[in-house]
C-alpha cells in the first residue's frame, strides 16, 4: 500500500506544483490518506494516474476551483 500512495501522491504533487499551489498539495496528501487508510482500499484497484486526477479533481470542485 506504501508504493502505491506514494506513486498516488507524487502524481498529485507534481500537478499541484506545476498549476496549483502547496494548499492544495496538502489537502491532496490528507485525501489520498484517507483513501489508503480504508480497508480494503480503493487505491489498489485503477490505475494511479486515474486516481491522482480524480483526487485533484475532487479536491478541487470542493474549493470552487472551476466557478468563473
């Protein structure tokens, strides 16, 4: 489960890095958390970047990041 988040988070980190910012980077690290904390996790199953984008997606509506 350790390789997985941290294929997960790295994803989100670079994204957020190159068009976000390190808020949320955070609140994306505290989600995939959660995620991976759940047994059995949903992480294991997709593919990573499916997840990294669903994560920042998410966290993103959430923050009202695509309202004009």
């Amino acid at each position: 489960m350790q390789a997985r988040y941290a294929e997960i988070t790295a994803l989100t980190d670079a994204l957020c890095h190159e068009k976000l910012n390190d808020e949320y980077a955070q609140v994306c690290h505290e989600m995939t958390t959660t995620l991976a904390r759940k047994r059995p996790s949903p992480l294991m199953g997709g593919h990573a970047k499916s997840w990294a984008c669903a994560i920042a997606y998410t966290v993103g509506s959430v923050n009202f990041l695509f309202d004009k």
